[in-house]
C-alpha cells in the first residue's frame, strides 16, 4: 500500500547521551524517517538552529548531562513552535513527563525502553500530524500575504488619491508619488508575525485605526498649513532665491541638535551657484525638512555633507543639484514602507522617516525637480540627490480643500471586510 505522506519531506532529530540509543535508533528507523542525532542537549539546539526549516519532529531523552530534556524542549518551541516535541522518560521521570504535557511543551511521552514497533508508529503519527499543520499554516499564510497585498496596494492606491486630489495644490504629485514608492523596493512581508497572532481580530481592529491615524498625519504634512492658510496672496510670488543662504538657514536652525549628537557637518563651498526662480517658502521648506530627515535617522558621531551644484548646457547651468551625502547605516529609504505597509508596526521612527520622504518628494516635484537615492561604497553610505530648475515658470495657487480628501483615502469597506472575516 502506498503511503499518503512523504515520512522524509521533514526530519527528526533524537538526541541522547546514550550512544548505542542513538546507534540503535538510527538503525531501526534510517530507512523509514531521515534522522538528525546529538548526544546533549546543547549540540542538538544548535542543530535544530542549523536545520530548523528541515526537521519536524525533536525526540530527546531527559536525563542527560547539563541541560535535562523538558529545557531544551522548551527553547526549541520558543524559535519554532510548530515543530512536534517529544521526550522520552524513564519511568522515575514520570512526573517531569506530567508536567511537560501539562505546560504544553510536549506532544507526547515515551517511557523507556521503547518498544521500535510501537515507537515507529508513535513517529509516523506525529510527522503526519506535522505535515498537515505545517500545509494548512502554510495555506493560511498564503492567504494573509494575499490579504497583505491587498491592504498594501490600497494604501498606494491611497496615496496616489491623494496626490491627483491636490495636483491643483501641487505639481506633479501623480510623479512624486509613484517616486516615494519606487525609492524603496517594497517587498511585502508578514513573516515577524506569529500565526495565531494573524488569527486575532484584534490585531486588524489594531491596524485599521494605525492606519486611520497615519493617513491624518500624511495629510497634515502634505497640507503644510502655513502654505494653505487663507492670510496672504493667494498665489505665492515667484522670486530670486540664494540657494546655498536657504541650506544655510536650515542648518544654523537645528545646529545645536547637531553639536548635542556630535554630527559633522560639510557643506563645501562654491562660488559659482547662481540664484534659483522659485517659490521661497516651499523652497525653504523643503530644506527644513531635508536637515529634520538628517537628524532624524544619522546617529551620533556621524557625518554629513550637502552639496549644491549646477549642471546643464547653458553657462550656468539649467538645474540646481542638492546632493545629501551620510555615513549612517539606517538609510531614510526604509521609511517609506512605515507609510504604505499597515503591518509595520515595530518602529515609531520609521513612521516619522517616511512621512518627512514623502513631503520631501512632493515638494521636490512641486518645484518642478525630481529626486532619487542610492547606497554607496567608501565613505558615504547614502546619497540622496534632488535635482530642480534654475527658473520655475509658475506659482501656484493656494488651497484649503485638502482635508476633504481624508474620507477617500481609507477603504472603509474593505477594512470592515477584513475585521469580519478575521472574527468568523
């Protein structure tokens, strides 16, 4: 008769400071079961560390030397819980047996001397038991990452709403959208979370309102208030602008937060720089936020340099280059999955990275630029280089309707989807 389940897709391992138990073992079941052994329970976490993805099924004796069976068990089910656990006791050990199973360390107990027969039943039992939980996990994850996908296509989604919304606002938004997104190589993943936590309804009632407030907080940097207010003009006056004067102004503005980190700052100079035609508060702005980003992220005893630059056909060139160098290990970059992915949720940070990125970007593409990044060799590790006009050929006119789009940036009937499934 043919097996239904592949005994050999996953393997056991036995560990037992009884060599001839092992020998013994190995030779009654090798043909049938592909084993790993140890001889304390030291080498066999290490093992099970090595060749976790491989072995389903741990047996281990409990008395051994140094750390006794039920310890062992216990570590493994902390790295992989999925995996089935199995001591074997003699029968002066019975009570530890008692309490594994009790505690739920355990899948089952084996007294000693084990009989090959019942025991080789015992091993099949457990591994198809594996086998079917480990593809209906598997299944299960296949349908959160789909889930996943979702939730993160609908946030980009969102986001480009936004950016068409207030493309009267801001130039180009479409463009600097798809660029915040594109700056960073999004891979969605679920794997830091555990299966049961996926299970929990609360954990998407926990997303839903992160993701209600963080879609508030884009749109409170995007609206950049003291451009949207009703004082003033209503359009913003186009005018001859120093750019290496507004680099400095931004810096001097948080050089004491730069002397308390103890960051080097470079900013070469260059005689050279013509003045830009722009907007100067958004111009200012996103200076501002390109020093904020800058400490933000670059850790203590670190280095930045900024450098401004012409380049183009004409005698002084057609665009202004602002070249943002540093020699962190944490790039800005990876904020930018802190915006669009609802399941990242570990690092507060990165929240605060992403949403200065994207003002960066959208600024950046409202003054007529575009912006890029890349990591580097050598002394500087990042680069991110914004490229604008020399002369932006118009201003653009205030707004204060973008608050209205909050409403059609959350998928309310999806997440309700979402949360009702999840509680089924």
């Amino acid at each position: 008769m043919t097996d239904l389940y592949d005994y050999k897709k996953f393997a056991i391992l036995y560990v037992d400071d009884e060599e001839k138990s092992l020998k013994y073992f190995q030779r009654a079941l090798g043909n049938n079961f592909r084993i790993f052994i140890a001889t304390n329970a030291r080498d066999g976490f290490r093992i099970f560390e090595e060749h976790q993805d491989e072995i389903g099924i741990l047996l281990t004796d409990q008395r051994m030397p140094g750390e006794k069976g039920v310890q062992l068990l216990e570590k493994v089910r902390t790295i992989r819980p999925n995996a089935i656990r199995i001591l074997v006791t003699a029968y002066s050990d019975f009570d530890a047996a008692i309490d594994a199973v009790n505690t739920g360390a355990i899948y089952k107990y084996i007294s000693k001397p084990w009989d090959v027969a019942d025991l080789e039943i015992t091993l099949r039992r457990a591994m198809e038991f594996f086998l079917v939980h480990n593809e209906r996990e598997h299944l299960m994850r296949q349908k959160f990452t789909a889930l996943h996908k979702t939730l993160v296509l609908d946030r980009v989604l969102g986001l480009t709403v936004l950016a068409s919304g207030i493309s009267h606002l801001y130039r180009n938004t479409v463009d600097a959208a798809r660029c915040f997104m594109e700056l960073d190589s999004l891979n969605p993943t679920i794997e830091d979370f555990q299966m049961a936590e996926l299970n929990n309804p609360n954990l998407y009632r926990k997303l839903y309102m992160q993701t209600r407030e963080q879609i508030r907080r884009v749109i409170d940097v995007l609206q950049l208030e003291e451009f949207a207010g009703k004082d003033g003009p209503n359009v913003e006056i186009l005018t001859s602008i120093e750019s290496d004067s507004s680099l400095k102004k931004a810096v001097d503005s948080y050089i004491t937060q730069f002397e308390q980190k103890n960051i080097a700052i470079n900013i070469p100079s260059c005689d050279s720089i013509p003045a830009i035609y722009s907007e100067p508060l958004r111009f200012q702005k996103l200076h501002d936020l390109i020093v904020q980003n800058l400490l933000l992220y670059v850790p203590e005893e670190s280095a930045v340099r900024i450098t401004i630059q012409t380049h183009g056909n004409t005698p002084c060139g057609s665009h202004l280059k602002i070249c943002v160098e540093d020699n962190a290990e944490k790039t800005p970059i990876s904020g930018t999955r802190a915006i669009i992915d609802p399941f990242f949720t570990s690092d507060a940070l990165m929240h605060h990275l992403g949403l200065n990125l994207l003002a960066i970007c959208v600024l950046t593409y409202h003054l007529g630029g575009s912006i890029s990044y890349e990591s580097m060799e050598g002394e500087y590790h990042n680069r991110l280089q914004i490229q604008l006009p020399l002369k932006l050929q118009y201003a653009t006119e205030r707004t204060t309707e973008i608050a209205a789009l909050e409403k059609a940036l959350i998928n309310e009937p999806l997440w309700e989807t979402v949360i009702s499934q999840m509680e089924k």
